[in-house]
C-alpha cells in the first residue's frame, strides 16, 4: 500500500491535463502533499500538478457547510428542477457514469464544456464516418503530416515530441525526414514543426475564414479536379496541387485538426471535406485522420455516454429516455432558451473552466482552487482525477484510455461520491 | 437460502438428461443435490410441465469496446426507433441493433441468456471493452483478446521466436485484457492493410513482415493450446464475404495440424462462384469438413433481413465493402499498431440475391452439420442480424413448415440456388440446449455454467412449452442468475451484476523486461497502463472477477 501522506518520487505518471495523456512524468510528493513536476513534463502539467493543495468546505449561499448540508441542498435543487442541465462534465470514467446514473433519474440533459467544438466531429460522424487512426499509428507510420488551422502545441505541447520527432520507429523509418505541413491559419506558431535537423515545415497559411474554401479546393484537387482559379484565400492553386500530388504519394499520411480551434460557422463541413478526401485517398494508398481534442475529459463524457445513453452527450432524459439533439440540448442553447431550470457544472480538472453566468440555481461540482465570479447557491470542491483520487481516463483519439492513480493523501470526495450522495439523497 | 425447482422437464445435456422430470435445488446460488436433512425450503416454484435449462450463453456477441461505442455513436436514428424508458426498476437506453449496454444486459436476461462473450477485446481498448460490459446488468460476460496483426507478435514471427516465447506473450496477453481466449482476425490481414495490401490469402506474406496468415494461425493456435486455455483459437477467417471464399476456409481448417480451431461467423466464410452470379452456397462443403475434423468448431453467424450495422475488426474487409453501407456512412480506424476496427451499417433484403442466399447458408450449415457440441447459434451480433432475433432464429431451425415458408418468400433466384428446402432436419430442444448452452460452455471454458449438475452456478432459465418456438422462446417464464430470480414472465424483475469470466494461463514473467523496452520504445503508453486490473472491472460493486481453470500448459514444447 502506497503512503500517500509521505514525501516521495513517483514514476510512470499519467497527465491528464490534455488528450494526449503522456503516461511517463515523473512527479515529486512533498508530505504537504504539494506535487512537482521533476521529470517529462510540459507547461501545462507542470501548472496542473503544481497547484497547492487545498481542501476548501462546500458551500451552501457562500456559507461553509459540512458536506452533507451542501449534498443536501444540491438534491433539493435537483428535486425542484423541471429539467436540470448537468454540464461542464469535466471528469473521469466513474465521474461520468454517476453522471449519467443521476441524470436518468433526474430527468436531466447532459452536455460537455468543450462540446461546441467536439459536437463538429459528432455531426461528421453521423452524417458520413470517417476514416482516422490512433497515436501510436501516427507515432510509427506518418511520412506526411498535414495540419488544419493549429499549431497543435498550444494544446498539446508535447505532440511533436512523442508522435512525431520520436526515435525510433517500428518500421525503419527515420522519423527526421517526415514530412510536415500547417495549411490554414494566421501567425501560427510552427517552431514545433522544424525536424532534428533543421529542415522547416511547409507553411501554406491563410485567414481562417478561407479554411473551408481551401479544404474544398484540396479534395477537389487530390480527386483530380482541374481548378479554373489561380488562387483559394490567398493560396497559390498550384501549391495546393502540389499538396495534392504529395498527399497521393504518401505511403501513410495523416492528416489533423482540432474541432475547437476550427471556430466559423459550420466548420462540420470544413471537417468533412477532410474527411470525405481522406476516404477517397485510401482508394489508391493510406491515409488517416487524425481528430485532435479530449482535454477536460471530453472523451470520458462523450464515450460514457454513448454507452449508458447510445448518444453522445447534449442528449436529455427529461421523457424519461435518452434523446440526443446536437443543437436543442447545448449549454447555450439550453440557457438561452429557458428549456432549463437548474445548472449542474462539473469541472474537476481546471479551476479556470468556469460555470456560464446564469440567473438558474447553480450547483458546482469544482476543482479545490476554483474561484468563482459569482458565489452560487451551491459549491462542492471536488478531488481532482489522478492526484486526489483513481480514475480511467480516455485519450484524445478515443480509443486509449489509462488508469490515473491517487498521488497524494486528499480529504476531499470524488465526484462519483458526491454525485451517489446526491442520488440517493434525491 | 435454498430454493426448490418443483417438476419441471429438464433438458441438462452435460448430463444427457432430455426432457426428464427433475427436481433442482439451489442453495445460495449454486446448484445442490438435495436439502440438508430437515433444511426449510424458502421459496418452491411449481414447474410441472415446463421446460427448464441452464441459462443461455451467447459465445460470440459484440456488446463491448470502441467499434461497438462507434457503431451506437453512429446511428442515432437506429436508436430513435426502439427509446427505452426508465421504469422504477430499470434505467433507461435504447435498442434494436447497438443497444445501450444496461439495455443490452436486460434484454438478454429476458431471453433467459445469462451469459455473453464479446469475441474482438482490442488489447489497446481491453479496458474499454470491459467497462462497456462492466455497465451490461445481469449476465455474465467476458472477452477474446485479440492477436495475429499487432506489431510484437507478427515480429516475434518474423524473427522466428520459438514456440514457448510466443506462448509467453500470447499468456501475458490474456492476463493483460482479462480474457478468457485469443481470437484472431483476418489473420494478419488487419495489418497488412496498413501498408497498403488490400487482399491477404492464406499463403501471402505481409510486406513487411514477410509472414503469412497460415504462420500466423498455427502458431497462434498452438499456442492457445499448449498454454491449456479451454477455448480453442477463435478464428475470423481471411477473405470475409468474397465469393469462393470457401477455399480459404477449408484450407484454414487442414492448415492447423490438428489443433482446435474454432471458426467464428461461418456463413461469411461459405461462399463458392458457381451459378450465373459468380456466388453460390458451399454450405455443403464446410459442413463435410466440420463434421468429418473433430477439432474444428465454428458458430454461424446467421444473418436475418433489416436494418443493423456491421462492426468488426476487419478494417480491411470492412474498407472494401464500404460502399455498401446503409445507411451510407461507416467508420474505418488503424488501431496503436495493434489493431483496427470497421463499422458499416447494413441493410440485408430479403429480396436482394446476395443476401437472401446469404440467409440460406447459414441455415445450411446449421442444418448440415451433425454434431450440435461443434456448432454453435450466433448472428454474430450485431453483424448478421441483432441478438435480439434469436428466438426467430431459433424457430427457423426446430420448425421445418415455419422455415420453409420463409425460404418461399425470399428472391426466386436465391431459392433457386439452396438446397435448404429439401433438408428434413428439425432441431430438438436437447439440441438446441447443447448449442445454446451446454456446448457453448464447454466451448468457451466455463466449467460450471450451461449445465444444472450439483456444484454448478445457479444459472436457469424455464419456458412455457409452446409449439411456436419464437414464443416460447422469447418469454421465458422465469430466470434465475446465481440463483436469483430476475426475470419473470419475460420482464426483469431484479437487477444484478454478473461476473466477468476470465483465463490466467501460466507463463514465464520475465518477458515483461524485452516488453516494457518495446513499449517505451515503439508506443504512446507504457506496458504496465496496458493491463486491465480486477479493479477496473469490479469497480462502484459492478461484478466481479472470476477466474476459470485453465488445463495447465499442454505438450509444452521443450
């Protein structure tokens, strides 16, 4: 049995501060229970670990109450509610699934902090699939990596450390001559792009409102399309047919977008043509897509919920079944419309991922350094997955998930405690 | 607590008993052969004229992990057409053909199954394979891990590591992803789609690796035997759906030497080029060779027209008959040098050639071969049709009239094409207990279900004679699970958590050091967040580990 109230190192560590779970940090315990960074680390696992330890009380009209007090007044508000919104969802597989445990009974709709962005794969996905990979597919395949509006590193910082400039490789590639591309987007930073030896990426940038423009032109042209114009918003054509004949000669490329970054009306369009041009690809060779995303937990909800539901999240049980509506059932939508009463926020990774501003009753499930705006009638600290207390989370592509372990001595409850507190309360 | 099984006619055929009246007791969810002296009885039920047997197995079904998670992410409308509202016992989800996973497991309970093996555990996904099934209620599941196209093993081949270091990994493997077998898949097919083959026969060699799905399958099933894993090597052959396919599949079964071989959904396999269409029944065949090679098992894997979707890790197979989605939407996915995965939804009509003769094979086969202990009764779910169809299926192979007033409405040139209309055969209850149930536990290893003798697991299920089987079977009248009655009447009554069965074959740990180097070296996670833990599975009181007796390793080599 581990001592988790003593000082220590602890090896083989799993982050899960962003979707490409890196499981190799190593991370110092001081007795306080003040965690560090000591080896693998990145910026943001280094703030995520880094946080002091707190145990803040929960909070019932900003007033410190016991825990039971606060379940206590979180199942009245739930009770009351005609059609709670359970939403920011930022947690862990047994999180999610007391998540939806309590939803069910409650007759709640569900839905994720990150959806606005993930809901553009979703509309993909059950408009016309997909053709994509995993990680370690890319890690030890790709020879031509194109990259769809992001730098990648501002969310993932260790990307090109760990799938793209890694060492070694299984099938004797040398990984320095791969191939990268940035297509889209404005002054993104492509210093991660340069190989070990120093050759630069291809930069072929443009606003990204032009993105869906380009995207179009690029399927049509890998397609064998002829374009009349000469240039797609600001992109010379015959560079984008160079990319095209490049993407035809690829024995394995990938291609990636993160759906958050891609932020104009109807970008599920821009992420089909990609899609769409990656299925034609494979006709004559290999090519995958790669949907960058899973920071705050995005996937457990996502996973969890089809599953339990046979949907992905923005989906309600207020008919007493699940219904999914991508549109009606969104935090905004739900808010704006007054088709809720009662706001549920869960943010168990990042303090920062604060709750909407909302006149409804507000409940909020929070990480122990969450500083609120506005005091809610109901706050809970919550312990934090894989530093207070187990959990399994699922990676950025969907298909992966790993264990996150207890690092430190933690009074505070997991979510899954409070939420079957809360039910059973109900 | 003990409980009295009054009078029922039981069909046990682990114990030859068919259709004798027996009385069964059950003492604290396992079956004893009587009551102490003066022991109360707590609660009797009065089962005279009833049929009773253990409670169904299903032994390859795909109810968990990422391909069954995508294919339900995939079609919402398939899910708005069968809403399962919540009731005070039960929560909600939805059906037809992904059901939600509580769904899933209620369902299966009031078909008086009891048990269900998901057949395509990914090794990288073993995890989320197992909590899908964590969240399935009632019955009892567990998984085949999956090998033949992953990185380390095709390496170990092609560096010709001998037989015992194989057997090291494929064991690590199985304790790895808590599994109770190995199932290969398009033996290294999966792969070698990967750089771009797009066929791999049974003597073709990977590019890469130069190995070929002949190596692959006997050294796999050598392995799986040698280790004394009770369920033989679960095969998906190469060439899925491809007309003549039945050479390879014959030639799968002779290239084994002997060693059992289990050949999963062999209708897809079955297929010859005769007839003005290219694509005709070799049904005949395939069973010939069942019958006539004892090591060789296989399960149908019948498909019945409507709507459903096929998820499957064959993404090469899957990616070539992608243009048949319907809807026309599908998922391929290359899976951490490990696997892959394929969904495309499908629509079989019964008027389309291909797919009506596609039906007619399957009952073929399950009408030609002799021995009801090797063949066992699948629509490998959710690919030929939706478990949920089993008692349909079920009536179509004890009722002769029934099945050949289908055959009468099915495409003209199909018909044309089957011999099944000239095949007398009705299956008997005692038969379809021994697929259902007291084969497929032998089959799978599961030493003390699908059977009612004294030490057995209280597992039951007793139906209402009827003359129309798909009622009778449909509705069991009640359902016991360890024990427990949780369905009367054909509607869950009480919700429990099965256990999830698994294999701990021996093997030598220090493989684990070359493993962890290859792990670090080559992947996106260490070796040792790989393994799934009892405690992931049993976690929040979902179940629990129960580990099955392997024989010990068998002719190990030296």
């Amino acid at each position: 049995m581990e001592t988790f109230s003593q000082a220590g190192t602890i090896d083989s560590v799993t982050c899960p501060f962003c979707g490409l779970l890196c499981d190799d940090l190593t991370v110092e315990r001081e007795a306080s229970g003040q965690l560090k960074v000591a080896k693998n680390g990145c910026q943001k696992s280094i703030t995520f670990f880094g946080r002091a330890p707190q145990t803040p009380s929960a909070r019932v009209g900003g007033k410190a109450v016991e825990l039971k007090e606060a379940v206590a007044k979180a199942a009245e508000i739930l009770g009351a509610a005609k059609h709670p919104l359970i939403a920011g969802l930022g947690t862990e597989v047994q999180g999610m699934r007391a998540v939806m445990s309590l939803a069910d009974k409650a007759g709640a709709a569900l839905d994720h902090m990150n959806s606005n962005g993930f809901i553009r794969n979703i509309y993909v996905v059950q408009n016309s699939g997909w053709q994509i990979c995993t990680l370690t597919e890319v890690r030890n395949r790709v020879d031509l990596l194109v990259i769809v509006g992001t730098d990648i590193v501002s969310l993932f910082p260790r990307f090109f450390e760990r799938e793209v400039w890694n060492s070694a490789s299984m099938f004797d590639q040398n990984t320095a001559n791969r191939e990268i591309v940035y297509l889209g987007g404005r002054n993104i930073d492509t210093t991660a792009g340069i190989a070990p030896g120093g050759r630069k990426p291809d930069v072929l940038p443009c606003d990204p409102e032009h993105i869906p423009a380009v995207t179009a032109a690029l399927r049509a042209l890998t397609a064998g399309k002829k374009l009349h114009a000469t240039e797609v918003g600001g992109i010379v054509v015959a560079d984008l047919e160079k990319l095209a004949q490049r993407l035809l000669n690829a024995k394995y490329s990938v291609i990636t977008w993160a759906a958050g970054t891609l932020n104009f009306p109807h970008a599920e369009l821009t992420i089909q043509n990609v899609t769409e041009m990656i299925k034609s690809l494979n006709k004559s060779t290999r090519a995958s897509g790669l949907p960058l995303g899973g920071n705050e937990g995005e996937m457990n909800a996502n996973q969890v919920s089809a599953w339990i539901s046979g949907y992905p999240v923005r989906t309600s049980y207020a008919r007493s079944y699940p219904e999914h509506d991508p549109y009606h059932f969104s935090t905004d939508q739900l808010l704006a419309s007054g088709e809720t009463d009662a706001l549920f926020w869960v943010s168990s990774f990042n303090p920062d991922r604060l709750p909407p501003k909302t006149g409804l009753p507000t409940v909020v499930f929070g990480h122990a350094d969450t500083k609120l705006e506005h005091e809610p009638e109901v706050f809970i600290p919550i312990g934090t997955p894989g530093v207070d207390h187990n959990g399994i989370m699922f990676r950025s592509d969907n298909v992966v998930s790993l264990p996150l372990d207890q690092l430190r001595a933690s009074s505070l409850p997991s979510l899954s405690q409070v939420l079957t507190a809360i039910e059973q309360a109900l | 607590m003990l409980i009295k099984l009054t009078g029922g006619r039981v069909y046990d055929p682990a114990h030859g008993i068919n259709g004798k009246v027996v009385d069964i007791y059950v003492r604290d969810g396992r079956i004893v052969e009587r009551p102490y002296d003066g022991e109360r009885i707590d609660d009797e039920y009065n089962l005279a004229g009833k049929v009773v047997m253990a409670g169904a197995i299903d032994m390859h079904t795909h109810i968990g992990g990422g391909k069954v998670n995508i294919a339900r992410t995939l079609l919402p409308e398939d899910h708005r057409g069968d809403p399962v509202p919540h009731s005070e016992l039960l929560r909600a989800g939805c059906g037809h053909a992904v059901p939600s996973t509580l769904t899933t497991g209620y369902r299966y309970a009031e078909m008086g199954y009891t048990a269900g093996f998901e057949p395509a555990v990914l090794p990288m996904n073993a995890r989320q394979a197992h909590l899908e099934m964590g969240d399935t209620p009632i019955i009892d599941k567990g998984g085949y891990a999956m090998l033949g196209s992953d990185d380390f093993f095709l390496r170990m081949m092609a560096a010709k590591k001998d037989q015992n270091a194989i057997n090291d990994y494929v064991a690590w493997t199985i304790h790895a992803t808590q599994a109770m077998g190995i199932k290969v898949v398009n033996a290294g097919g999966i792969n070698a789609f990967k750089f771009n083959q797009r066929f791999l026969d049974l003597d073709e060699q990977n590019e890469f690796y130069k190995v070929t799905p002949r190596e692959v399958l006997k050294t796999l099933a050598r392995a799986v035997h040698e280790l004394g894993v009770p369920h033989p090597l679960h095969v998906h052959g190469n060439n899925l759906g491809v007309p003549g396919n039945v050479e390879t599949t014959l030639n799968t079964m002779a290239g084994v030497e002997g060693y059992p071989l289990h050949l999963t959904h062999i209708q897809f396999h079955s297929y010859g080029t005769e007839g003005d269409r290219k694509f005709s029944s070799a049904a005949a065949r395939i069973a010939e060779a069942i019958n006539k090679n004892k090591n060789i098992s296989a399960d149908v894997g019948q498909i019945l027209f409507g709507q459903t979707v096929t998820a499957s890790g064959d993404n090469m197979v899957q990616f070539r008959n992608a243009s048949h989605a319907h809807p026309n939407k599908w998922v391929c996915m290359d899976i951490e040098c490990d696997a892959g995965c394929g969904v495309v939804p499908f629509k079989y009509k019964d008027q389309n050639f291909v797919n009506a003769l596609q039906w007619a094979i399957g009952l073929e086969i399950f009408l030609l071969v002799d021995d009801p202990w090797r063949i066992f009764l699948t629509t490998d779910h959710p690919n030929g049709a939706p478990f949920t169809s089993y008692p349909h299926l079920i009536k179509l192979l004890m009722d002769k009239t029934f099945r050949n007033e289908m055959l009468s409405r099915i495409s003209p040139d199909a018909q044309a094409m089957s011999t099944l209309a000239s095949i007398e055969r009705e299956y008997s209850l005692y038969e379809i207990a021994i697929m259902t149930r007291a084969g497929a536990a032998k089959l799978v290893g599961l030493h003390d279900r699908g059977h009612l003798g004294t030490g057995a697991a209280a597992d039951i299920t007793v139906y209402t004679d009827n003359p129309d089987r798909e009622v009778m079977f449909a509705k069991p009248d009640y359902v016991f699970k360890d024990g427990h009655l949780v369905v009367r009447n054909g509607n869950v009554v009480k919700v429990t958590w099965g256990a999830t069965h698994v294999v701990k074959p021996e093997f030598d740990r220090s493989i684990e050091k070359e493993l962890a180097k290859y792990f670090d070296a080559y992947h996106t996670v260490k070796m040792d967040h790989v393994k799934v833990t009892d405690q992931h599975i049993a976690d929040d009181g979902r179940g629990h580990v129960q580990v099955q007796a392997c024989e010990g390793r068998r002719e190990k080599t030296a």
